[in-house]
C-alpha cells in the first residue's frame, strides 16, 4: 500500500474502474469506493516497484498528456517528491497532446515546469547520445491503443534502441491497452512497408500492453544489431487483457472517447483514400463521408469539416460531406468489436461513385495494411473472408512469438 499512500498524500489519487465504457473523461473518482481488486492500477501508480530505481538519478521522461494521474502529470508528482527530473521526450502530438497528425513538433521549455522538452517527432525520432547523456535513467509513460500504426510504439522502439546504445536503464510504466481483446490484421511485410507507421513483424492489432511490446522488441531482437534494452516494466495492478478499460485521458487528439478507440483499427483505413474520417469535427474517426457521396441513398449523415484542434487543415475542409455516422451502434453497417472490419472498407468502395478516385494515389494503403495485395483485393471484390484467410497464418505465428511476452491473462 505504500505506493497509494504517498500519491494520496500528494492529493492525486484516482480510480479507474474496469467496467467504464463512456466516454473519455477525467472523471474517476466516481469509482473510488468500489471493490479494491477491481480496479485497474497503471504502473505509474506503482511507486514502490519505481521510485528506489530512480532515486538520486538524473531523469529523463518519455510521455505526453496521458502520463497523469487525476491530471496531475507524472513530471510534476516526480518534482513534488523531489526526483531530479532533467528532460522530457514528447513523441507525435507533442508533450501538451494537442498537435495535429504529422505535425513536426518543436523542441522549447515547458512553461509550467521550465523542463526542457525535445521533440521526438521533429529533427529525430530517435534521442541522440547528446540528448541522453546527461541522464542516468529513462522513464516511459505513454498510452498506446493496441494499434501498429499508432505511432507510440515506434517511439518506444528509437527509445529503447537508444536508451542501449547510451547504456541507460529504461523503465516503462504499463498502461492498459483498450484493444487487447483481439489480434487481427496482415502481419506488416517489414522487408518492403518498414515505415515510421510500422516497424515491426506483427498484425495491425496485436493484443498487448506498451510494456508487453518492449518486452517483444528485446526479446525478439528488433533493435538495431540486436543490441538489448535494459528494461524495467511496472505492470498495471488487476488487469486482463479482456478488462474493459475506458481511457481517462484521450491518447491523441483525434481519438477523443471510447467509441473512435474502437474503431480506430478500421477506419484508419480510410485515411489512404480520399474519404474524411471525421477530423475537423467533433467525431473524430467515428463518420465517414465525401462529397460526391450526395448520390448515393445509403449516406444520409452530412458533416462540414472545419479547422480546429488536431486539425488545421482536415481532409476535405470545408466541404459539405455525406456519409455514415458510426459513432452509435444503429449505423447501417454491422458493426463487430473482436475484429478488424473489412466488409465495412469493401462496402463503401462498393457505394463510391468513383471507384478509380477512391484510394489515393500514393503507397499509403500498404503502409497501413501491411501488405501489397490490399488495395487490389478491394479493388477486385475480393470478399473479407478471403482476406483473412492471407492472414490467418501471419497471426497464428505472432500469437506463438507473443505468448513469450505476456504480463497479463
């Protein structure tokens, strides 16, 4: 209990319960008073698994807007128990979580703090020897969705591979996954789609913690030259792989509650077509629309994208879209939340009045998917169960190497 007792005294302690299926929202200590063994715990409330690890140490930190607790940054509860916290590494989004997609993000001094903050997603994507050599430590506190092109994981991966270049321990503090129910999607062909999008041998969703993936990339050798991390993982106290676990904080600015989280995996998709999924609304990857879907009975729901956070110059902006609104379960399209949902992609190029125009014309599709035959096997018709069926053995073999890594049920 030691560990509780110190983030209660700092005034920061929350409670997030498995059951929550709402919206994002900072609102846990609703659930406080429920059943100790039922609440989820992220490693960062794990003090006493942490705190003599970095005592005395020269700090570094990895993490953005979700390395809080009750919003109570994980720097500023290090300062308030006096931990020498030197740098903060901000990845895709920036420290704030406010940055667009893509978005080069700026090195400077966060204001709050005056810590200094270098840009993972700016010059390097990869910590230089410079950058860490002041430190004696590294600490990692992202939360991921479970995703391969969610870039977080790649992040972790520059981290660790510099973190064992600089021989520096580094600590990731887990954080539940809201996607760890399910493993699904093409193995990425690494030798010909690598990308900053997906840099490793696995499917689009891949069932496992931020802690249990670096686990993977040490012992899988994945790091340049097979160098090895030395990494510590805080696990997440009563949790599963099938927890429900609704995010207190969103990840990123365009997934902004549970409902965009789960249909992430999917309507990621649609971002190598010229289709709007949604950014510059405030149902960020929960629509689908484009203008010249004003023919087509079926897409009755209408959205305007519009500037604003996350967005400054969103897909179609400005233009009167029709489309579908998936952000509730009475969408025309079955919706099925244990898999990635192919028929929806192959139903709406189906409706598109211009098939020809509706994939964009870069390699983007591939980056995403994995593999080269994605576009042509939409293209052509191909059903969703002979899709799966080319994935069926990729992600029976990654099942195999993952079961090495596992932390949880």
């Amino acid at each position: 209990m030691r560990n509780i007792l110190i983030l209660l005294a700092l005034g920061i302690f929350v409670a997030c319960n498995n059951s929550a299926k709402t919206n994002v929202s900072n609102n846990s200590l609703e659930n406080e008073n429920k059943n100790a063994d039922t609440i989820i715990y992220p490693g960062i409330y794990q003090t006493d698994l942490y705190l003599n690890l970095i005592s005395d140490k020269k700090i570094g930190i990895v993490s953005n807007q979700t390395g809080v607790i009750n919003n109570i940054h994980l720097v500023d509860t290090l300062l308030s128990l006096k931990q020498n916290v030197l740098k903060v590494f901000c990845p895709e989004h920036g420290f704030r979580g406010t940055a667009d997609a893509g978005q080069t993000i700026e090195t400077g001094i966060d204001e709050k703090t005056g810590i200094f903050i270098t840009s993972l997603y700016g010059k390097n994507k990869k910590p230089t020897p410079e950058q860490l050599a002041d430190l004696n430590v590294v600490i990692f506190d992202l939360q991921d969705v479970g995703v391969r092109f969610y870039t977080y994981i790649s992040t972790l991966h520059y981290v660790m591979e510099a973190c064992a270049e600089s021989n520096i321990p580094l600590i990731v503090l887990d954080r539940p996954n809201p996607n760890a129910h399910y493993i699904d999607g093409a193995v990425l062909d690494t030798a010909n789609y690598r990308s900053f999008i997906g840099m490793h041998p696995v499917p689009i969703v891949y069932g496992m913690t931020i802690g249990e993936y670096a686990q993977m990339i040490n012992g899988e050798k994945w790091l340049r030259n097979g160098i090895q991390c030395k990494l510590t993982v805080i696990p997440c106290k009563n949790y599963t792989h099938n927890t429900k676990y609704s995010l207190p904080v969103k990840p990123s600015p365009n997934l902004p509650n549970d409902r965009a989280i789960e249909l992430y995996p999917t309507l990621c998709f649609f971002e190598a077509t010229t289709l709007s999924v949604g950014r510059g609304t405030d149902k960020q990857f929960q629509i689908l629309g484009h203008p010249s879907l004003s023919v087509v009975e079926e897409a009755s729901f209408t959205f305007t994208p519009m500037p604003n956070e996350g967005a400054k110059d969103p897909v179609l902006n400005g233009q009167l879209c029709y489309g579908f609104d998936l952000s509730e379960n009475s969408s025309i399209f079955e919706w099925k939340n244990d898999r990635i949902n192919i028929s929806l992609i192959i139903a709406v190029y189906k409706l598109f009045p211009k098939n020809e125009l509706f994939f964009k014309k870069t390699n983007s599709i591939e980056l995403l998917s994995g593999y080269a035959e994605f576009r042509t096997q939409i293209e052509n018709g191909i059903s969703e169960e002979e899709i799966r069926k080319g994935w069926k053995q990729g992600i029976e073999n990654f099942k195999t190497i993952r079961s090495k890594y596992l932390i949880y049920e």
